[in-house]
C-alpha cells in the first residue's frame, strides 16, 4: 500500500462481461489530525492533499469554523467558492486537453495546459493576494482588475482551445444533432473526440442507469461518518443500501443537452464527455457572477460572526470530481475526530458507477475494450493512478 | 485521496518536457509539461506522473515529514506511483 494509494481494475471480456475494482486508499492519513487545533487542520489539508487543494481547504477550513460556531463573512465565503470553482476549470481542462488526445492517437499540445496551469495560479493570486482565504476566520484581499481579467482570459482559452466559440453560447445546444453539427468543426480536440464517439458507435458503450448521490442532510450524514467505525463507510459508502455516483453527470444531467444524450443513448461515454463540457462552459459566467457580486462587500473589511458551535460538524462542497465531505469533532480546541469522503470512493465503489459502466462494456462483442474502458475510466476521472488489465 | 508526493528535480529533458526527480535514493522520471519554468534543485508535487505545482524545500521537507509520521513510506510511494 502506497500513501495515496490506486485502483487496480479488472475487466473480463465476453458475453457475461464483468468488472473488479479494488482500491488500496488508505484512509489512516486524517489520524494526523487527531489532537491538533483548527488552526492546524487548516494548514496541514491544503499541504497534503495537493490535488484537490482548493475545495480541501475549503472544506477543511469551513467544518473546523463550523465546529467552533465561526461564521466568515459573505465575502470570505464567496471567494472560497470562486476558488474552488476555478479549480474545477483547471481541472476540467487539463483532462479535455491532456487526456482526451490520446484517444485521438495524437499527442496533446502541451504549451496549452500549461496556459491553464499559468491562468489558474493567476485566479488564485486575483482572489487571495496575502494568502488568507483559507485560514480560519479569514479575510481575504481581492485585486478586482487582475481577477476581471484574468476570468477573460479563461473564456478566450475556452473559446479557442475547447469550445471553438463563446461557451456561453456552446451551452444553448439541446439536441444529439446540435452536438454532431458541432462536433463536424474538428477544430479542437473536445470537438474531434465527441465526433468520433457520434460516429464510430461507441457514445452510447457503458451506458448504465446513474444511481446520483442525493442532497444529504448533514446531520444524517453525520451517522456513518463520525461513528467509530467510519472508516467501513469511507471505504466503501453506501447511502440507503446502495452505492452512488458523484460525478460532472450527475451535477449537470438536467442540462437539455445531458437529457438529450441520455434520451439517445442512455448514460454511457458520449453523455459523460458532453455533461464535463457543458459544466466547464457554465463556469466562467458562475464565475463573472459571483464575482461581480463581490463589489458590494469587500472580503477583507467585512466582520466574522460567531454562532453556537458545538464542537462537532460536517461539511461538503462540489469538488472537480463530485462532492468531497470532512466531518470534525472537537473537544476544547483539540481535534479529537476527522474524517474524509472523496468522490472517488463513491464513483469507485466496488459495485459502483464504474465498475457497472465497465461491465457493460466488456460484454459487447465489438470495439477495442481497451481504449474504451481507459476513456470511461477518465470520464469518471478517479484523483488517483490505476492499472487497467483486461481479459 | 489527492496526495501528492514532493520530490526534488535532479535532472531535466527540456525536449521531452520531462525531468528526473529524487526522494532518498528513488529516482522517477516524470512529466513537466504543465510547469512553466522548472530548474535542477527546485521542489515539485508529483501526481501521477506528472509534476503539479513547485514547492519551496521548507514546504516539501514539511510534507514528508507528515506522511511519515502517519506511518507512510513516500520514497515508496515516488516508486510505485504512475507514469505519465
């Protein structure tokens, strides 16, 4: 077992096709909480899960606030969600551009990732000039010109690199037949791939009824994941009995186009390649929205409140890959519990979103299993590496 | 769980954009195509295979010293972690 750990997945070919996934994620990390203060917890989660790093601290930062009745200001809390929010575009973008060419045979054009690697650090310093948006009680110092233009730049990428015009206007589509007519450009590589998917056959492959994690009360989440045998449930969670699915699909399948795919072909690759792009060209305008709100409330001059913490809280936010949890208990400043849910564990469950999309795949009797089974195991983008063997 | 492994940059390709990386006697070759500049000596956070964010020697020493006192092994992990 590594610190991170991986998935090692199994897929058998044949007519009663089949799926295993084991992870070896381990789950003891968040014992290094245990007995430290908020104030550590807040330092300590953005250093080690680096890849996630915004929505952690933001989680992290919130349930220790939470916990201890610290409520930030409306501004504090707005530039958390802008920088969770363009995380996800990173994100997003770095799987449609480094990701999605290789299963176009060609190499990605690498000098654009790393524009959206420049443009992200770009954001954060924009939104969190001194560094503070994620310290407890924190007040960031928002520079508005950098960060209005920097949301510019991103959709200019967008516009250029993915959507081949405004993503604004890319979200209007609504039918199988406006995605083709969109898709026959090929000038980007999200372009070129959606056509071969619409063409060679393979849109509807792994198409499996989604199972979507429901809105969970935070008082009944606080059951499975604060009890003294969570680590059974971080593992492998279930909610009501069964496993479920926290993915880009499940946040944007009432979106006409999400609907369209799966009226066609049901939820399978196609629907989960077109449910990440429509969430990514939402994303600058949620952006622009939220911070064109943020002119009436100066993050760093507003006050903190205070409410009656009782040293116990869980907290979840939509992360790039689904919804992340952290549930805290606290006992006189000293953390005595921590915990943490990752989207992975519910999208790569055992018997979950994955695995049953592969098993689909692995009993039809044409295409190249290989390739389809690593495209459907980067649409459900699992925020660790796997080995793939399939028989 | 989002973990990344901080490693030392020892050598660089600057043609393939990829670098060699150490931590104690592990040495990985990696991909540094999303980093803009990267020079020998520097720190990187690497997830599989590929080099995420540079990191200053205070941060990196601080983060393995973490992952160790959780009982892990991160030369380990640099070895057995994926490749590009």
């Amino acid at each position: 077992m590594t610190v991170a750990g991986r998935l090692q997945i199994d897929v058998c070919r044949g007519p009663e096709g089949s799926a295993r996934i084991v992870s070896s994620r381990p789950h003891a990390i968040t014992r290094l909480f245990t007995g430290r203060t908020s104030g550590e917890i807040a330092r300590l989660v953005p250093t080690l899960f680096s890849v996630c790093r915004m929505a952690q601290a933001a989680t992290a930062t919130s349930v220790c606030e939470t916990a201890l009745g610290i409520l930030p200001s409306a501004g504090t809390a707005q530039v958390r969600e802008l920088l969770v929010l363009a995380e996800t575009a990173r994100e997003h973008l770095v799987r449609i551009l480094m990701d999605w060419p290789r299963f176009l045979g060609c190499a990605p054009d690498r000098a654009v990732p790393r524009r959206v690697m420049m443009l992200d650090r770009k954001l954060r310093s924009a939104l969190d000039r001194d560094g503070t948006a994620f310290a407890i009680a924190g007040k960031p110092h928002v520079d508005r010109d950098a960060l209005t233009n920097t949301l510019g730049d991103l959709e200019m990428l967008l516009e250029a690199e993915v959507f081949a015009g405004p993503a604004a206007q890319w979200l209007d589509r609504a039918s199988l037949d406006d995605l083709l007519a969109w898709s026959n450009g090929a000038a980007t590589p999200a372009q070129r791939l959606l056509h071969r998917g619409l063409e060679e056959g393979w849109w509807a492959s792994g198409s499996i009824e989604v199972d979507p994690l429901p809105e969970i009360d935070r008082v009944c989440l606080a059951g499975p994941l604060l009890a003294e045998d969570a680590d059974a449930f971080t593992r492998l969670p279930t909610w009501n009995g069964r496993p479920r699915e926290t993915t880009p699909l499940v946040r944007q399948a009432e979106h006409p186009l999400v609907q369209a795919c799966r009226d066609g072909a049901g939820f399978g690759l196609g629907a989960r390649l077109a449910a990440r792009l429509v969430e990514l060209a939402a994303l600058p305008g949620r952006m622009a929205a939220l911070a064109a709100t943020l002119t009436t409330e100066e993050a760093a001059s507003s006050s903190v409140g205070r409410t009656a913490g009782n040293g116990r809280a869980i907290v979840q936010t939509e992360a790039a890959r689904g919804r992340l949890a952290h549930a805290i208990e606290i006992d006189r400043g000293i953390v005595t519990r921590y915990r943490i849910l990752a989207p992975t564990e519910w999208n790569f469950h055992p018997s979950g979103s994955a695995a049953r999309g592969l098993a689909k795949l692995a009993c039809a009797s044409t295409g190249d299993t290989r390739r389809l089974a690593e495209l459907m195991i980067t649409a459900l983008d699992p925020c660790v590496g796997y080995e793939l063997k399939v028989q | 769980m989002c973990l990344a492994m901080p490693a030392q940059v020892v050598s660089l390709d600057v043609q393939r954009e990829t670098a060699t990386v150490a931590l104690g006697p592990v040495r990985k070759e990696i991909s540094i195509a999303l980093l803009e500049e990267v020079a020998i000596g520097d720190y990187v956070l690497v997830h599989v295979g590929f080099a995420l964010h540079k990191l200053s020697p205070e941060e990196a020493e601080r983060t393995l010293s973490m992952m160790r006192e959780a009982g892990e092994n991160p030369e380990r992990e640099l070895a057995e972690g994926d490749r590009p």
